[in-house]
C-alpha cells in the first residue's frame, strides 16, 4: 500500500490519536499555489491572457508560448522521475454518472498525490471503464506531474518532501487539453484536477461548451418551513468558502447541508434553470481557525481516513493548529517544522496555509444530492472577500450586468493561500485571479452571454457579502460562521420576492432593518451596512483604472456602463 511506503520513506507520520490519519510536512519552500509560476499556453497569446494598456503588468495571468512551453518541459523531463516510480491516475472530475462530469489521467512520481488525489477526486477502474465507453468519447485530460527531485545536476532538497522550488513551473494547454507540472508538491500545484483541470483547462472548455467553470461552494439552505435552495459563493482562497459550506445556522428552523466547498461546473437546463455540480470529492481545507466553535461540522469531519499537511503534531499522536482547542495538559507540541512549540513561541505552529485533504462524503451534514448527475439548482450566487473597510455586509445587484460588475470588481485582503505577502488588498475578479483559463475580457464577455443562455432563462439573484469588516479599533464588525445565516436568510426572503426587505443604495440593495434578524447578538447594524460615498468614490475610480488598464481592447461595453452608472449614482448622492 502506498501509504506504507509513504511512511517508510518518512514522508508522512501516522497520527495514531485518530482513524486511518497521516501528516506530511513540505519543504518550507513549497507551501502554496505559485501564481507567478503558472502559465497558460496557446498560440495567440490574446486567448489566454488579457493583454494590458502599453506599460501595465498583467496581473490576471500568464501566458507562454507553446514553444516556449516545450522547452521549459524539455529542460526539466527528460529523466526527472529516474529510478522512482511513476503512477498512474485515471481519475473523474464529477460523478461518473453525470453526463457534467469529465474525465482526466494524471501522471505523478509522488505517492503523496496518488493519496491525495484518491481523496479528492473520483479514481481507478470504474474511471477506465467510462473512458473506454463510447458515450464519452474516449475524451480525456492529459496531466503529467513530476516533483522533479532528485534531478541531475541539482542538489539534494528535504528527502521527505521532494520538491524543485526555484524550477517549479505550472503549464496549461487548453487547445489540447493538457496540463504539466514540475517541481511542486503542494495541493494547488499537484493534485491536478483541482485548480489546473477543473478550474483552468475547465474554464476554457466551459467557455466553448457553454457553460461556467467557478471558484464557488455550494450548499443547500432549508428554511423552517420546509422550503430548500441552493446557493453557490465566490470568495477567495481562505476567505470562508469551506467554513460557510459546512455552516451551522444559528438562526432556529435553518438546515445547511453542503454540495461542495470549492469549486463549481454549473450550466442553465434547458428550462432555464441553472444547475451545479461539485467536480471534487474531497474537502482540501485550510486547518488554522478551524474549531469546535467556528467550524463543528469540519472538525466531526477531518479525524478519519485524513492527510494531514503542514500542521503541528501532539505528544499524543493528534494535530494542532492556530486557533483549534488547546491539547491536554501535559501533551506536548512540536511545530510544522519539527520544532518544540509553546503558546509563547513567536512563530506560528502550524503553518497559515497547512490544510487537511479529507473525504467529502465523511462530512455529517453531506447534501442528500451532492452527487446527483443533474446537479442541483442554483437559485442565488453570491461574490465576497475580506474587506476590512466600506464594503457592507450583504449588498444585492440591480441586474445580470450589475450582477457580472460587481464580480468584476471584487477584492479582497491577500492571504497565505498563494505566495503574496503581506495584507495587500487585491483585485480578486470571481475570487478567480489565480485560475482563468483564458482571456479575462472574453470572461466577462461569456457571463454576460448567459442573460440569453437558453430561452426563459432564470437569472440567479447575486449578492456580495463581506464578513470582514473592522470597525475603527480594528476588531470585526460581524461574528461571521453560523451567524452567517443571517445574511442567507434575508438572500431568501429577495429570492422569494418579499416586500419591504431591500433598500437601494448607489452599489446595490442592503436589507432593510425590520426584515433582517438580529435577534440574540449584538451588532451595529448602521455600521454594518454603511455605503460610505466618499469611500465608494475611490473605490470605483481605481476600479475603473484596474479594468481599463487589464482588460484594454477587450473590456466589454457593457462593464464600462456600469462603471458610468455606478459613477452617476456616486455623484447624485
Ligand atoms: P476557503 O479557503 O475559502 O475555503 O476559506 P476557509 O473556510 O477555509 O476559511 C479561511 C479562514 O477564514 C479560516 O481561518 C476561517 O476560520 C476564516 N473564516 C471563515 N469564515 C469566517 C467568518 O465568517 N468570519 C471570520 N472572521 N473568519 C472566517
Ligand atoms: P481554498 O482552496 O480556496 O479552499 O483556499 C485552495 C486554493 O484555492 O488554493
Ligand atoms: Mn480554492
Ligand atoms: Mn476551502
């Protein structure tokens, strides 16, 4: 079994506190999605990327050239997986039964992927046997991973953690739907049908198919009279999407039960309906801030059949992170790095970006439909990010348009989940900066196409929504987790049509006071949902620069309207 040899050649530990769990620690050189290093390759470089104003740096992608592309894997191949074993994964990005569902075969030399891929996605035989169906089309994705160690002429890295930092490439082909990795053995960079194939090749395949491709959750909220929906999210990596699709609602008479907590292929039925499959099978989730308070519905989650990556482990054969419940007195902790750790230390034991990579269907609270083949319906998406200042707490798009400019528009606070430092606030279009798979313009241009996907389409309602909020001593303004429920609630009420729930404002609809509960917490709803002008002036003046300057030539009329719009509304206050 691979896990044995993985523990033989001390790549991971077993946890033996809990069922079936491991913990692997990487290099500290190989943590996180290396934006800077993943490209995408095509002929025409305006397919890809967006092409920026004369002068400007790109900052929504990267293109290379496909000759380019060959010579980067030619420099780094040709005997890199020399006296290792090399596996082979044929694995299903959705149920295998949903005609959404795609196909792909991955090539690795690290076991720690075959683990890891088996948890979060569909694998072997039964996989093989679709592929040599007739119904699909003998289609797949081709995916060649290699951790790129030990190669000639390099020098030795950790052994555990086999790894090629200053090498490390990511390159996508979405012509020929191919995807190779070098160098990395992070998740976002090698369990490859994850943010490479579902989300980038994806996005691109979605783009000609007609459909989209999203960085989203999705979950089903039950209201206490018995009525169900279904809502998909966009925000950022670690901004929340995993925590609020594993939510336990607060509010008495609510039920959450989770489709997915990452990513979303959805498409408009030919009733107009959208409908939404999780491509993924596992949860790969950020572990600091989990807890029995934040995140209960994780934490009956994660403690089988997991692995474990750069978390603190316990004298007692358990982990611990930042924010979890503190171990029991006596037991010891030693660091991510192997270092004895205290509360005092001064770094963090666990690293800010260490995740667990578990079974989606070991979740309590798994949606009955999670893996229908149809998917389920998607009646409101919403956009987030942390904004610790202007941006109120729940906000409703006008329209479609108005809907596609406020993803555009997003931003958020950088986080440990890439290689930026630092709490910068960045542009975060979709929450999909990392993962376009082609052009930005052309994206914008594709969801704006879906007001007239199919005849009687059924628009979601969009919302953004921003749990982070601080107030003048810096604290967060809103408790945020289960209380988010509150926010889902007043989103049903718009969905349903109730009066009296909205008033405008010049960025969108926030919820009146008498239709949104506060019952039971203490917050300043004046605060909450205050659309400061001035704040908002500047906002949209460097969000209007941001477009221009990325999108140029492929800036869609429709997007710089809203821009104007939002402007006159700004103005006329
Ligand atoms: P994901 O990467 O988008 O799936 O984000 P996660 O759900 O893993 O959350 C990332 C971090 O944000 C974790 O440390 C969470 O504890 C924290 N977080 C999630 N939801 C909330 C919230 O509603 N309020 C606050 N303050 N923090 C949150
Ligand atoms: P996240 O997923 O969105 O849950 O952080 C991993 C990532 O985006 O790198
Ligand atoms: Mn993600
Ligand atoms: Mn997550």
């Amino acid at each position: 079994m691979l896990i044995t040899r993985l523990l033989e050649t001390g790549s991971i530990v077993p946890l033996p506190k809990y069922k079936n769990c491991y913990l692997a620690t990487s290099s500290p050189s190989d943590v996180a999605r290396v934006e800077s290093k993943t490209f995408i390759c095509t002929a025409d470089r305006r397919e890809a990327v967006n092409v920026p104003k004369a002068g400007v740096k790109g900052q929504l992608g990267n293109w290379m050239s496909p000759e380019d592309a060959d010579a980067a894997i030619a420099e780094r191949f040709p005997g890199c997986m020399k006296g290792r074993t090399m596996y082979v994964i044929p694995f299903s990005m959705g149920p295998l039964d949903s005609p959404y569902s795609k196909i792909g075969v991955q090539l690795t030399d690290s076991a720690y992927v075959v683990c890891s891929m088996r948890i979060m996605t569909r694998i072997g035989n039964q996989v093989l046997e679709k592929l040599g169906s007739s119904s699909s089309e003998g289609y797949f994705v081709k995916a060649l991973h290699s951790v790129g160690w030990p190669a000639e002429g390099h020098p030795a890295q950790r052994s555990q953690w086999p790894c090629d930092p200053e090498r490390t490439i990511i390159l996508h082909k979405p012509e020929i739907n191919e995807i190779v990795s070098y160098g990395s053995g992070y998740g976002g960079n090698s369990l490859l049908g994850k943010k490479c194939f579902a989300l980038r090749i994806g996005s691109s395949i979605a783009r000609r198919e007609g459909w989209l491709a999203e960085h989203m959750l999705i979950l089903g909220i039950t209201d206490p009279k018995g009525t169900k929906r279904y809502v998909a999210a966009a925000f950022p990596s670690a901004c929340g999407k995993t925590n609020m699709a594993m939510m336990r609602p607060t509010l008495p008479g609510y039920k959450v039960e989770c489709v997915g907590d990452d990513i979303v292929w959805m498409r408009f039925d030919q009733k107009g309906q959208l409908r939404a499959i999780n491509p993924e099978f596992g949860f790969f989730g950020v572990a600091p801030g989990t807890s029995r308070t934040t995140n209960p519905v994780a934490m009956d989650t994660v403690f089988e059949n997991t692995i474990f990556t750069n978390v603190a482990r316990t004298s007692d054969g358990g982990v611990y992170w930042e924010g979890m419940e503190d171990p029991e007195p006596g037991v010891t902790i030693t660091d991510w790095l192997g270092e004895p750790w205290t509360p005092g230390s001064t770094k963090p034991a666990a690293h800010p970006n260490s995740r667990f990579c578990t079974p989606a269907s070991q979740c309590p609270m798994i949606d009955p439909h999670w893996e229908s083949p149809e998917g389920v319906p998607i009646d409101a998406i919403l956009f987030g990010g942390r904004r610790p200042k202007g941006v109120p707490l729940v906000y409703e798009a006008f329209d479609w348009k108005h809907a596609v400019f406020i993803g555009a528009a997003m931003k958020s606070e950088a986080t440990a989940a890439a290689e930026h430092k630092g709490k910068e606030i960045m542009h975060d279009p979709f929450a999909m900066r990392p993962f376009f798979g082609y052009n930005f313009g052309h994206y914008l241009q594709h969801w704006l196409s879906m007001e007239t996907a199919v005849p009687n389409v059924k628009l979601p309602k969009v919302f953004h929504v921003n749990w982070f909020r601080k107030d003048d001593q810096g604290k967060y303004m809103w408790p945020g987790y289960g209380e988010n429920c509150r926010v889902l609630e007043w989103i049903l009420l718009r969905i349903d049509n109730e009066p009296g729930t909205a008033v405008p404002t010049p960025i969108g609809n926030v919820p009146t006071r008498e239709k949104f509960d506060l019952e039971g917490i203490q917050v300043d709803f004046d605060g909450l949902f205050d659309v400061p002008v001035d704040f908002w002036k500047n906002e949209i003046e460097e969000i209007a620069k941001f477009l221009y300057d990325q999108v140029d030539e492929d800036l869609p009329e429709e997007i710089k309207e809203q821009i104007d719009n939002l402007l006159k509304r700004l103005n006329s206050q």
